[in-house]
C-alpha cells in the first residue's frame, strides 16, 4: 500500500523549480559575461572555466565520498555559484587560486551548511572575501579591459574608479583633481574600464536584472532599496561637499553594487522572506556598503555590506514573520 504524507493546507502548485530558477539566473547573466569576455578576451574565459568545472566537480565529490548524498550538480546551483565566483575576481587571477576560491564557496560556504537551501553566507562572496583577504595582491590588481581582437597582448594592469577616487582623496586631492583620471561617464555604463569580470557594464547587468524580475526570479524589493540607499546617503555627502565625495551616480555604476545588489544579495537561501524584509536588508546593505566605501580601508564595500546582513537575516526573519494563512490582520495568533 502507498503511503502519502499529506501537509497542511492550502496546497499550492506551480512550475518552478530549483533547476529552471538557477538556468534562469545563468541566462540572466550571459549579457555580463559577454561583455566581460569581449574586454578581457581568454583570460575571461579560463576564469569562467575554472570556477564553473571546478565548483562541480568539488559538489559532486563532496556529496559522493564525504557525505554519501545523491548528486545535485544538475540543479544549476554550483553552476550559479561558479559564475559568480568568476564575476568576482580578475580575470588575471592565477588558476590555482581560482579552484581554491571554488573549493571554498562549495566545500566551506555550502556543503559543510548542509547544501543548497541550508547555507546562511552567499557561496560566491565567502571565496572573494577569502581570496581577497588571503591574496590581497592578486586580487587587487586589476587589469584593463582591451576589446578580444587584440589577442594575447601583455595584460595592462591599474587601479579601478573607486580604487583612483579612494587612493585620491585619501592623499588629499579633490574630486574636480581627479576627473582627468576618472573614465567618461558611458564607459561605466558599457564596461570600458577596470574591475572584475562582474563589473564592467552597468547596461548588462541592468538587463539581466530586469530580465529576473520580469521571470519572477527575483522581486524589486532588495536590489532598489540597496541602490536607493546607496543613491541617497552617498547625495547627502555629496551635497554636503563635493570635492572630497564622489556623486551618488559614480557610486552606483562603479564597483560591484549592480553586481551584488541584483544577483547576489537576492540569492533566495540567504536573503529574508518577507517583502518588510527584503527592504530592511536592501536598506542595511546599501548603507555598510556607503560606509566601508567612505570610511573603510578597501575602496568597495559589497562583499562585506551582504556577508555581514546574511548574518542578522534570522533576526530579521524573527522580525518580519509572514502572516499566517487564514489569520485576520490585527488578531492576536494563539500560541
């Protein structure tokens, strides 16, 4: 005789599934990555190679031989994972270093939670906060980007936008000083400049993000109160003096905020559930990352601002508890 476990109600089906939602965030980023390997060329292309095998193969082995689990690697989470990884290094970045981060985000982040749905820190941001902490050289220099038709030249090597601006206002200059070694606005937006894989162009990035609201992949609540946050506090000092803050504009296009406002501070498992708060994290977010960037030691503050509010999402979940089907507004819940 069957037997079937049957939960409390309501029973809601639909046709979404760890699978189709990870595919669709790997089709949400193909623009960036497009972008990345036509400015960085191979050297894109082997980083993205290396953090993808390389954080399947760590899942598979780990599941197969450590905790003698069935395999998961088809769900497109390490996949999902891997990309990141990718988007969040140089692409100079040595290849032994690029499978440690994997090992890293898979075995260290993921699988020693329990897997995917188990994890409290996004994957990808625990191995760039390591690497970045373990290898500050090689993950700090930053190579210029150069269109994919000039081959295999010498990798040309500099600061990024908010590495010039941090480096020069901390030695005193203006920011009036410092446009002549800033990019034109448009090549923020079209991925001319220095930084990461993930970095370059805002348009991409938008793209993809508007492409996984529109699938319903993600919701609008953290990524526009992370950038809303990070627009306003960073206008106030702006407005407060100009020359020695950059303008909110600069803050949101350069750097890794478009990057970790859409795909990595909405990952599903370690962001809250309820829509109160998404903007209570988005808001938390935006603000560390305002700080570190101003205030800090390092010249971008994402990485930190998300793994730190990954910290406090069950307290805020605590805080934020959805309302229980059937139960009225403003009626006391029987405990």
């Amino acid at each position: 005789m069957n037997m079937f476990t049957v939960s409390g109600s309501p029973h809601i089906q639909g046709d979404e599934s760890t699978k189709k939602i990870m595919y669709g965030v790997v089709i949400a980023m193909a623009p960036a990555m497009l972008v990345s390997i036509y400015y960085f060329g191979l050297d894109a292309v082997r980083v993205l190679l290396l953090a993808t095998v390389s954080c399947l193969v760590f899942e598979w082995i780990i599941q197969k031989y450590l905790i003698k689990e069935p395999s998961t690697i088809a769900d497109g989470s390490a996949l999902v994972t891997g990309i990141l990884l990718a988007f969040n290094v140089p692409t100079n970045l040595p290849g032994w270093m690029v499978v440690i981060g994997a090992l890293v985000a898979i075995g260290m982040a993921k699988m020693s939670f329990g897997g995917l749905g188990k994890n409290i820190f996004n994957p990808a941001l625990v191995a760039r906060v390591f690497l970045l902490i373990s290898f500050p050289v090689q993950m700090t220099s930053w190579p210029k980007p150069k269109a994919i038709t000039e081959g295999l030249a010498d990798v040309i090597t500099g600061p990024t936008p908010l590495g010039i601006v941090k480096e020069g206002l901390d030695a005193g200059k203006s920011m009036t000083e410092l446009q002549s070694d800033l990019p034109p606005f448009i090549d923020y937006l079209t991925g001319q400049m220095g930084g990461s894989m993930g970095e370059v162009s805002a348009i991409a990035l938008i793209l993809g993000g508007l492409y996984m609201i529109w699938k319903k992949i993600i919701t609008w609540e953290i990524p526009v109160s992370v950038l809303l946050t990070v627009f306003v506090f960073s206008g106030i000092l702006w407005l407060i003096d100009p020359q020695y803050n950059a303008d909110p504009m600069f803050h949101l296009v350069t750097g890794g905020l478009l990057l970790g406002a859409i795909y990595m501070a909405t990952d599903m498992v370690t962001s809250p559930m309820t829509k109160g708060g998404q903007l209570v994290f988005g808001f938390g977010v935006g603000l560390l990352t305002i700080l570190i960037r101003i205030w800090g030691a390092y010249p971008e503050g994402v990485s930190f601002a998300i793994l730190l509010m990954n910290a406090v999402v069950p307290l805020i979940n605590k805080g934020f508890k959805p309302r229980r089907f059937g139960i009225k507004p403003n009626v006391a819940v029987p405990k």
